[in-house]
C-alpha cells in the first residue's frame, strides 16, 4: 500500500498544511510583511484548494483556516470564516471555466479573490461599526494586501503543489 496517495493521508497532509500556514501568518506576520503589509496565506490555500480540488475542499480549506484566524486575531468568531467559505466556493465555481495551468492565471485568480475577501472583510466591520469607514479601510488596508498576496501566491502554490503530490502537465491540467 502506496502511504502519500493513500485518502487519509492526504487528508491530514491538507489538515497540517491548513493549520501550519494559517499559524505562520497569525504567529509569525513579521517574517512574511513588506511594508506593513502581510499576505494572506490562508486565502491563497483556499484559491489553490479551489483550483485543484474545487469548491468544496475550498470550503472546508476556509473554514479552519478563517477559523484558526478569528480565534488567532481575536476577530468576531465567523468573521474570517465567512469571508473564506464564499470566497472559496466562488473560486471554486469560477476556476472550472478557466484554464488555470498557467500562473499568471493563477495570480489573477488569487488577486481577484483577496480583493473580494477584502472587500467582504471590510464591509462587515463596516455594519459592525460604521464609524470606522467603509472606502478608506478597503484602499490603505485590503487592496495593497491583495496585490502582494497575489505576488506571493506562486511561491505558496508550488510548496502546495509539492505537499500535496499534486503534478501539473502541458495541456492537461491536473495529472
């Protein structure tokens, strides 16, 4: 019996890598931060996730993900959570009409995502507190975020890729 293509290995291989890069981000954001801004790991696992195994293991990817991140940050429990899943499903939905082989399409893909996940993000704080703002906290916060999440979403996808045992080849997609 073949142990890294074996089902439940593959789930705790998801699990650990889930738990392992959203505890980088929420422990550890100075080792990742360029001019105060942070990718956001968690949102590129669930793009990957997407693209590779669709929206519902997306899904799942944002809901302990989003979860570990809301208790991490001390955020509205369901917050993170919420943005990840509908960000997730809808990756997921979107990736099966796109030839996603390519990386700039994968770049895309996650920039469109964190943009959305960002806009989400700041719009439910702003019903939460409308004090706070609505357009200032997406343009200075959410948008510098998405571009270097976008930037650093290749990098994560080829260490994803070799996680996870997932091989790509010319023409065919997932192998």
């Amino acid at each position: 019996m073949r142990w890294k293509n074996h089902p439940l290995m593959r789930h705790l291989a998801w699990l650990a890598a889930v738990v392992f890069f959203a505890l980088v981000q929420t422990n550890w954001p100075d080792a990742l931060k360029a001019q105060s801004v942070v990718p956001d790991l968690v949102l590129i696992m669930v793009v990957y996730f997407a693209i590779a195994e669709g929206e519902e293991r997306a899904m799942f990817t944002g809901l302990v993900g989003g979860l570990y991140q809301d208790v991490a940050m001390h955020t509205v429990l369901g917050h993170h959570v919420l943005c990840h899943v509908v960000v997730g499903y809808i990756a997921g939905r979107v990736s099966t009409r796109l030839i996603t082989e390519h990386a700039a399409i994968k770049a895309g893909l996650v920039l469109l995502a964190s943009l959305g996940q960002g806009f989400l993000f700041v719009l439910i704080q702003y019903v939460q507190q409308p004090q706070r703002g609505l357009l200032y906290p997406y343009l200075s916060a959410s948008v510098p975020c998405a571009f270097y999440t976008a930037l650093f979403a290749p990098l994560l996808f080829l260490a994803l890729d070799a996680v996870m045992g997932r091989r790509e080849t010319a023409g065919r997609g997932v192998a």
